[in-house]
C-alpha cells in the first residue's frame, strides 16, 4: 500500500493562532495597523537581539527596502550569491542595480568568504572612496549573503571585508530565523538582517517579512518607505516614491502566535536533522548537509548531498514514493535574465549544487516519517 504524502515543509498551527486572528476579527483590526503588528516587530527584534524591527508584506519586500536604504541606487552592483532563492537577486534588480555572484563555500552553501575578499582586492579599485568593479566600472555598493538552508555565513570575517570597505552588508536570514552564528542569532549580526515568514518558513504569517537593525535611523527610513512615503498621514503628504509594503494585523497575530513557539520548533527540528544524519550513516553514497563547529543551523531544510550522476534519479524514485523532495532552486547566473550578470569563481559552486536534494523537514515529521525516508533512500541504491 502506497504510503501518505511526507510533505517537504508545511507549517505547523498548534498554537494561538486561532484566538489571535480572531481578535482581529472581532475588533475590526485587519489591515496594515494594530497591536499585533507592534507586537511582532518588538518580539522579532527582541528575539534577534536587534534594537527595532519593521514589518513588511514579504521577505523580497524586506530586501527590497534594505538595500535602497542602504544606498543602493540604478547601475550600482551588489555582491551576492549565484546559490539561492532567486528573491534576493530580484531585490538588487528592483533598485535598478546588477548582481554580481561570487561563488559559494562548499562546507556551509553560502558565500564564500574568501573569493568575496578576492573579488573586492582583485578585480575592484578605490576611488574617493568609493569601490568601482575595474571589469564594469560601476560602484559597488553593498553585499548580500544568504543563509542557505538554516545555516549561517561565516560572518565575522565578512564584516570586516565589509568594512575594510565602506560596504554595507544586508544579511538575508529569510530561511534561518533561530539559527545561531559564534552563540549570537542570525539578523543581528551586520548592518540589516532581513526574514521571511512565507508558508514554508520555520514560522509564519502565511506571507510576511522583517527588517532587523541597531540603526534606527535606517529602521526609520525603512518603515517610511514601505507606508507609502506618507510624512503626514492625515494630510497624505508624500515625499518621495513609497511602498505598500506592511504587514497586516491579521497576519502579525499569525506571526506572534507562531514565534511563541518558535523555539520548540527549532529544536525539534535540530532533532530530526540528528535523526536522518545517524539513519543515513551507513550509507556511502549519500551525507546530510551539516553545521559547522561556530554555528548551530536551524535546519530549515534537511538536504542531502549525492553524486551528480544520482540526484535526478533518487529525486524522481522518492517522489514516486510519495516523498516530496525538491533540488536547490537554480543556479542564479543560469537564468536568462541574470546570464549577463559578471561571475566570479563559480566552479566549486556549480560542482556542489548538482549534488544538493532538499528532503522533508516539517516540524510534524516523526521518527517513523524519517525511517521511512531513509529506508526509500537505501532501497534507491541497492537497486542500483
């Protein structure tokens, strides 16, 4: 007999959400003012370890209004990774800027360090104190990690790239809310840290984003831009181009009833991810994507790492046996809009993605939903 779906990741309602969007209802407060909006920028915040927080509609918008409040303007570049969800490299375009992708660390997925400090000393030079790509000629104007699967960047050695430079860096923490870099949460750790609460996050609004910093005047400017740029509500005096960008109330007293257990969330899925990494020992063929020793992952998604040769095959064998399993998005300078964009030191990247298979990694996952994942796995390669 066909076994049930295993979801790759679904939310998980177990809490107050039922009793707080129904004071929304009841109150009458739904849109994009009310308590619970303050709520959840005062717990997201506090819970980071940031001095304020904005809410916006999504995470893309987050990014969006990060970047331009951190300067950057039309035909400026950003540093960023080819290996990601394509959000972030559409927020840079927004702006009217151009992704510049470097190549990713194959221990953690995410931006290489070392070939960002390569890139920015080799081929950038300084003029006025301004960075310009010698290739382009155009300023560089901010970097954007992107904390791949729940796990951190090496950040320390970033920021001091950073500011080597003068380079703001806007930390795309959308998949990696509780992660945790050298004993201190993701979104905290540079300039701006930037969430999404999409369905499939570790926590959500069913849509949602946040902006966290210690500048307030950023934080400032950020919330202005996304009412509109409306400087005196009552008199709807605009005074610049804004953004429909908040949350609404309906979908902050999601957003506070699902970080009150957050932390549960976390741990359970740390457990899970210990769980498939001691099933899936014995196997040669296959490793779980692990945390390094100065970081602790949240493991928002559970992803295997196989021979190039077996990904495409595994993936189709375990979603005929209702497994829903999915690759790495794809490679952003492989896309026909961003296939002009300059890349640098891609080869390692490239190598590690066609290994990569994302596998079910909700928090309703039970031992047995795991055993049964593994055991589909092994089957898979003694077919073989």
């Amino acid at each position: 007999m066909m076994r049930e779906l295993i979801p790759l990741s679904i939310p998980s309602i177990s809490g107050n959400e039922w009793k707080y969007v129904k004071e929304c209802l009841d109150t009458g407060w739904v849109s994009s003012v009310g308590s619970y909006v303050d709520q959840f920028e005062q717990s997201v915040s506090e819970y980071v370890g940031t001095e304020f927080g904005v809410a916006t509609v999504n995470g893309t918008a987050a990014l969006h209004l990060s970047l331009l409040a951190c300067g950057v303007r039309p035909n400026d570049e950003v540093i960023a990774p080819s290996f990601t969800f394509i959000a972030p490299v559409n927020a840079i375009k927004y702006c009217g800027a151009f992704p510049v992708f470097i190549g990713s660390d194959p221990a953690t997925l995410g931006l290489d360090v070392n070939k960002v400090n390569d890139f920015l000393s080799q081929e950038c030079v300084l003029r006025n104190g301004e960075l310009y790509n010698r290739q382009s000629g155009r300023k560089v104007s901010a970097i954007l990690p992107v904390h791949i699967f729940g796990h951190p960047v090496d950040m320390a050695p970033l920021n001091e790239i950073a500011g080597r430079y003068g380079l703001p860096i806007i930390e795309d923490a959308s998949e990696s809310l509780g992660s945790e870099y050298r004993g201190r949460k993701t979104g905290s750790l540079s300039t701006i840290g930037c969430f999404s609460f999409n369905g499939n996050k570790i926590i959500t609004c069913g849509g949602g984003g946040m902006v966290t910093t210690n500048d307030e005047s950023l934080a400032n400017r950020i919330h202005h831009l996304s009412t509109q740029a409306n400087k005196k509500p009552f008199e709807y005096e605009h005074d610049e181009i804004g953004f429909n960008y908040r949350l609404t109330n309906i979908q902050a007293a999601l957003g506070v009833a699902q970080l009150e257990q957050l932390d549960s969330f976390v741990e359970i899925k740390r457990k899970n991810a210990t769980c498939y990494r001691e099933l899936l020992a014995t196997l040669p063929n296959v490793k779980l994507a692990w945390e390094e020793p100065w970081a602790k992952s949240n493991f928002w998604l559970c992803t295997l790492m196989v021979s190039s040769e077996d990904r495409n095959s595994l993936m189709d064998y375990l979603l005929s046996q209702n497994i829903q399993v999915r690759p790495a998005w794809k490679l952003m300078h492989n896309l026909s809009m961003y296939q002009d964009c300059q890349v640098y030191k891609m080869e390692e990247t490239m190598a590690e993605f066609e290994k990569c298979i994302s596998i079910p990694s909700s928090v309703q996952l039970t031992v047995d939903d795991i055993q049964y994942v593994v055991d589909r796995i092994k089957v898979y390669f003694d077919q073989k």
